[in-house]
C-alpha cells in the first residue's frame, strides 16, 4: 500500500525529494528511503536531478520511469484509423494515423496492426515493448455474443471471431470499448468529471450518442447499447421503425449532423460540415442565431429525456458538431434544459479538445496497466529500466 501510494504520488506530483515523498505519505524518512530503493530496483524509478535552485540543501528528486511499460489507443471510424502509443507517465511518444476510405471489410485485423505498428514505429519501440491495447470503435459489442452492434457503418468489424483474431494478432491484453464511453473515461480521468461519480457525456458529429457514468462506473448495458441515445424517439420527427435496419432514430433525425445541415441549408446558411454550419451561425445575425437557438432546443429536448431517466450531477458535451458551437450554443442548452427538465445538472463544454476518443483509450489502457505493474506485492509484467 505505501509502494502504490508513493507511485501514485510520483505520477500526479512528481518529480519528488526523499523528505517531501515522506511527508505527502506520513512514512518516516528511513522508511522512505528504503521504499524508494525498492522501487529503484524493480525500475519503476529513477532519479533525476536535483532541488536545486531550491531553499536549503540540493536533494535527489526522484520520479516515475516512463519506460518501464508502454500502452497504445486506437480510433477507428468508417474513414480512418487513428493511433497513439504512451509511455507510463502518460505521455505519448508516438503517432499514426491509416486512411481507410471506401475500405472493404477486409483485413480489419491487419490494418489495425498496422496502425498500431505504425505509432510504435514513430516512438523508435518494439511490439514486445507493448503492455496493452485499448480500441475505440463505433457501437458496442456485444458481451454475450462478442459481436460488435449498433455500427452498421463499420465494415470489418462485424465477424463473429473478430475479438479472438485481433488479440491474437496483438498478443497483449487488449480491450475494446464504445467509442463516446472512452471520450467519457478521458473526461473522468483528465477533465470535467473527475469529481463527478455521476455524469452524462453527450456527443455530437454525424451521429449523436451518449456515455452514461454512474457511481463511477460507465453503463454498457446487456448488449453494449447502453447510450446509443440516437434511437431514442423524441417529439419533433417522425417516429423511426425499424431502427436497427434503418441505423437512425428520433434524436439522430432531430439533432445529427445531417439535420444539422439541412436546417443551415434552410436558413440560407452555406456549409459543406454540420460543424462549418455551426461556425457559419456563430457569425451570421439574424440566420446564425435562429439556427443555434434552434439546434440548442434540439439537444435539450433530447437530454431533457436522459435527464429524467439518469438524473447526473453534470452534464458534458462532446464531439464536433456540438463543441463548434462553444459557450454560446452552451449557455443556450442550459437555459433550454431548465425549461425541459426538473433536475439542474451542471452543464459545461468538454475539457478534452483534441482526439477525446484517443484520449480516453489510452487512460483506460494506462489505468489498468499502471494497477498491473504498480502491484509490487506481486509479480509484474517486466518492463525496461532504460
């Protein structure tokens, strides 16, 4: 428990004196000194450099090494594969990204070793430096059947051994997570959330969807659909049948990136994105302001309908649609939401501005191999004390 509790230190407060670790855990300073010769020597530490420049004698700072294991995210949409590789601290050391337009369904699993293979080629590391992957993809799969759902748009990942042949091709621990729930597990760790057990993260670009997190804990649901907010039938559309055959629903017709569109197009407003529609809006009287008090009421009456069902402290919004919008579309869903809804969530942009997907993979890979190698009460996986 002292050893974690002095790594975590390290990582949030680092770089760290022997005396000042010793004060922020209670621990005496012999008792201190052997924790950190300890950690030394199983190379989760190293020193560096000194306090100087400090008031009163240099001492040794010490701090965690980053290379003891590395971890890797990916983003994968219809039209892209994007890859990040971070060492333990959490700093990403690599890059790459595979275009995929018009892709088949064909050799998934290669391109996503090759995409991986890529942002660790940028970094100067090996696969056997890998410690574990996390992937974010559209939808979700399917714990019973491990099939991916609720992604029609997405060729290639649908195959029934998909999972199987990805960590076999990978052969380190791997995870695979709906995309807006890892831009939620960003916030959580590095944003808005980290003080809230219970929140909504709302995503906004071509589609809409949601993460729910609640005591902590993100809601997947029975069959990884817990979120995918864009069937959720809303007044103002038509009601949506069939809407796993269709892939749209009431709040998707209401609010997504098509709608969006459509209502510039409307309004006159000249765009060829829904996020340069939104951009357009901002700097157009008159048009631009119909339009985002138009598209606010849109996204309250869906949150109004999350609102009474979840009831979170706070509410982010995400995703590029939404956040070209900024404070103004903001404070213009808040007042709407007030209007729509009984509880008075906090509601506030994103803080993870760019690659929240990305972002949140990586944490959620780096939180679980930071639990794996800072359990120095047994045995670790190995790591490089270079």
């Amino acid at each position: 428990m002292n050893d974690r509790a002095a790594l975590d230190l390290l990582l949030t407060q680092g770089p760290l004196s022997r005396t000042t670790l010793g004060n922020l855990t209670g621990l005496s300073k012999p008792t201190a000194s052997q924790l950190l010769a300890r950690l030394e020597s199983a190379g989760l530490v190293r020193a560096r450099g000194t306090s100087a420049g400090r008031p009163g004698p240099n001492a040794q700072l010490y701090e965690i090494n980053g290379s003891f294991a590395y971890v890797a995210g990916l983003d994968v949409t219809p039209t892209r594969f994007r890859a990040a590789v971070a060492d333990l601290t959490g700093k990403v050391v690599g890059t790459f990204e595979l275009p995929t337009p018009g892709r088949s369904a064909k050799s998934t699993v290669e391109r996503v070793v090759k995409t991986i293979d890529g942002a660790l080629g940028e970094a100067g590391l090996d696969r056997d430096r890998l410690h574990r992957v996390a992937i974010g993809t559209p939808g979700g799969f399917d714990p019973t059947t491990g099939r991916l759902r609720y992604a029609t748009h997405l060729p290639g990942w649908h195959a029934p051994h998909l999972l199987d042949e990805l960590a076999e091709a990978i052969a380190v621990p791997l995870e695979v997570e709906n995309d807006v729930n890892l831009a939620a597990v960003a916030e959580r760790q590095v944003g808005h959330a980290q003080d809230s057990d219970n929140f909504v993260l709302l995503w906004g670009e071509e589609g809409i969807g949601a993460a729910i997190v609640i005591g902590g804990r993100l809601l997947r649901g029975a069959t990884g659909g817990a979120g995918e907010v864009a069937f959720l039938p809303l007044p103002g559309t038509p009601l949506v049948r069939n809407v796993g055959r269709n892939n749209a629903g009431g709040f998707q017709e209401l609010a997504g990136g098509e709608p969006v569109l459509e209502l510039a197009r409307t309004l006159g407003l000249k765009a060829r994105t829904p996020e340069a529609a939104i951009s357009v809006a901002l700097h157009t009287p008159g048009a631009g302001d119909t339009m985002l008090n138009e598209f606010a009421h849109r996204l309250a009456v869906g949150l109004a309908a999350i609102v009474a069902v979840v009831d979170p402290e706070l509410i982010v919004l995400s995703g590029g649609v939404i956040t070209a919008g900024g404070e103004r579309l903001r404070g213009l869903v808040q007042n709407e939401l007030a209007e729509l809804a009984v509880p008075r969530p906090r509601l506030l942009m994103t803080a993870i501005h760019t690659d929240p997907v990305l972002a949140g993979a990586l944490q959620s890979a780096l939180s679980a191999t930071r639990d794996a190698v800072f359990d120095t009460a047994g045995p670790t996986s190995g790591g490089s004390t270079d």
